[in-house]
C-alpha cells in the first residue's frame, strides 16, 4: 500500500484489529454492503441458514446474536427480525396467506393487526372473521376450508381476557389441519408461559413479539421478531421478509442485546407492581371493573392460572358508567407520574385512553370507558398515590 495517496489508504488502509477480544457486549456489526474474498464466494454463498453473509439486509453477526437469543427465550429454533411489533404481525400474514385465503383473529386483538386485516389483506383478496376468544365455539364455528391462519392473543390487548390456549389450538388444529396457528406474544414476552408447550400436547406454530415491550424496556425503540419451530416454516417467512425489504437498525439490536439480561428481573418487578396496583382498583368504587389475569374476576382468571406462572404489568379499568368519557378523560390528565402514551413494557409508567366501541368488533361486556395502566419501575405507591389524587377529578 506504500505510495497510495492518503485518501486512498483512508480507505483502503491495511491494518485489521487482532483477533481475541471479548467482552460482555456484543460488537456491533453494522454494514448494508458485504465484502467478498473472490467471485466464487459471492455466488456461492447462503444467508438463510445464517450460514453466511452476503448483504446487510439479510442479518450481521450482531442480527444473528440476537435472534439466536430470542429463539431460545421463547423456545423456538427459529428467528427473523424485523422493523417492529406490527411488522412482525403482518409479516406472517404476508408470508402465509394467499388471494381466496381466510384468517381469524381474536376480537380483541391489537387493533392495527385487526385494521390491517380490514384493509391490505382484504383488498388482496385475503378474507377475515373475528372469534369471541373466551368462547372457543366461535372459534370453530368460524372456520372453514379456506382458512389457513388463526391468531392467538394472551392476554387480550386493552381488556386483557386470557382465553383458554390450549383448546383454542385443539379446536384449529381439529377442525382447520390445514392452517398454522400464531400467537401474538408480547404480553407473555417468553416469560409468563411457554407458547410452544402449552401442555396436554398443545403448542402454536409460530410466535410475534414487539421486541419494544419489555426485551428493550427503554421505550426508546421499535423492534419485532416472529419465531417458530419448523425449518420449512422459517425458510418461508426468511424469504418473505427478504422480498419485503424489512431491515433492522443494528443500534436497536444492539440495545435489546444490552437488555435482554435484565428483562426477567423488570418483568418480575412490574408483574408484582401491576398485582399491588390491579388490587388497590378494586376497591375503588369509580371502576365498575378491573382487567388483570390475576383477579378472580378478570375474565379469563382460571385460564390464566391453568397457564401462567407470571403475569405482565399490565393493568385495564372500566370506570362506572356514571362518569362521562370527558371526566374519565380529566381523571387521565389529572395523573401525574404516569405519562400519557401508547405502548408499554419501559421503566415509567403509561396510561392511555380507550372506547371499547371503537376496539371490539363482537358485542362487549363494557360500557363504561376505559384505562388502560402499564406499570413500570416506580415504587408502586407512589403510582397508588397518583391514582387516588387523580380519582379527586371524579369526585368534584
């Protein structure tokens, strides 16, 4: 390289860092284009099994850590990454389902999963019926030889019902052997109960995750994954993400790598918050209702029990139908360390407004607003506190 011109050597410079380090971080290995030692490696090479590398796109050393991580905290074999929760979801639907295809979705399924169902899968050609998930009759009832995708949700998104998941799945695979089965797992986050041995021989086939939940617990990125068990299967949504072009920001993978560590131990603690919180509401007389698995009276408590060994801090209340939208809307604003927001799974606390009008298709058991509470690592009476300062808004 001697008499290169300096910004050549810039660039083509000779030195490369010795080999042998390690440390607890994994490096980041950035990069959209891949070098090739010759001509013959780069026709030759595969990046599907992950065996390779050819373009950034198609994953990096740092990509490959972490989906081999995921893989193994949810108990799969398999892991594609992709831009976010919603990503995940759709990239399932995308790869699984053709023009005459049918998919069922739970009814109180994230609402974007449902509205994309509504939208780009039906003017596909792709039809879509919604299921009562606490009555797995609906369920049955609903399939027919078309189908050839059934989503799973637990716990629900905003009322937070855990359905019976084992027969949901016996229920697909008997009367549509035909169709895979998913399950939306971000609640569950590989924690709270195995998706692919759920027991008495049930497990799905493939799992969605919003990586930007709890396994980033920052609240400061977007991040998703779909895992399964079957080679073939994970070949079929590897291709599809790739057709799609759906890339990773390896900084974000870099952070939920730094995190992942430490995601039992903050799923633990909200788990314990979001009981202590879930329970002070009971006994507050503005909730008509309280939704968290754990209680007696949440919908699908018995199921979550037969399921669950842990719960997230997630927690949903109706307010008594006395109260107007407006004055649940006040009570919202009056909080004070629970921030107004969408999502969950970080370190400060979130509320968030809904109509169940608006988020279930089927007829709803609520008819006063709700509020949804997504706990997070602040001491839990403090948040207590904040709540019953703001109840004082109902009161007036």
């Amino acid at each position: 390289m001697n008499g290169k011109d300096k910004r050549t050597l810039l660039i083509h410079h000779p030195y490369r860092a010795p080999a042998g380090f390690e440390s607890p971080a994994v490096p980041v290995a950035k990069g959209s284009t891949v070098f090739f030692p010759n001509v013959a490696a780069l026709r030759s090479r595969t990046w599907v099994d992950r065996s390779a590398y050819t373009y950034g796109l198609h994953g990096t050393p740092t990509t490959f850590t972490l989906e081999e991580r995921l893989a193994t905290l949810e108990g799969g074999t398999h892991c594609v990454l992709v831009s976010s929760g919603l990503a995940a979801i759709t990239l399932v639907d995308i790869a699984l389902l053709s023009s005459g295809d049918a998919v069922l979705l739970p009814d109180n399924a994230y609402g974007p999963s449902k509205t994309f169902a509504r939208h780009e899968l039906a003017q596909w050609g792709i039809a879509h019926a919604f299921y009562d998930p606490l009555d797995p009759a609906t369920l049955a009832a609903a399939i027919t030889p078309a189908t050839k995708l059934v989503w799973l949700e637990a716990a629900g998104s905003v009322t937070l019902e855990f359905p019976d998941l084992r027969t949901l799945v016996r229920t697909a695979r008997e009367r549509a052997p035909q169709a895979l089965v998913a399950l939306d797992n971000t609640w569950g986050a590989g924690l709270a109960f195995d998706a692919f041995e759920l027991g008495e021989g049930q497990g799905v086939d493939l799992t969605a995750h919003a990586l930007t939940k709890y396994p980033s617990g920052s609240g400061d990125l977007l991040l998703g994954s779909v895992i399964c068990r079957d080679d073939a299967l994970a070949r079929r949504l590897s291709l599809a993400r790739s057709r799609v072009g759906h890339g990773v920001g390896v900084n974000d993978v870099e952070a939920v790598l730094r995190a992942l560590p430490s995601m039992p131990l903050r799923y633990a603690a909200q788990d314990r918050s979001g009981r202590s919180f879930a329970q002070w509401c009971t006994t507050r007389p503005e909730f008509a209702r309280v939704m968290h698995p754990t209680l007696p009276d949440s919908p699908g408590h018995l199921h979550w029990a037969s399921h669950c060994r842990a719960a997230a801090g997630l927690v949903t209340v109706e307010v008594d139908a006395q109260y107007s939208p407006e004055q649940a809307d006040a009570f919202i604003d009056a909080l004070r360390l629970f921030r107004i927001g969408w999502s969950w799974g970080g370190a400060i606390s979130l509320v968030a407004p809904y109509r169940a009008s608006a988020i279930h298709t089927l007829p709803t058991r609520y008819v006063g607003a709700l509020v949804r509470f997504s706990i997070g690592l602040e001491a839990v009476d403090d948040l207590i506190a904040d709540a019953d300062q703001a109840l004082g808004t109902l009161r007036l």
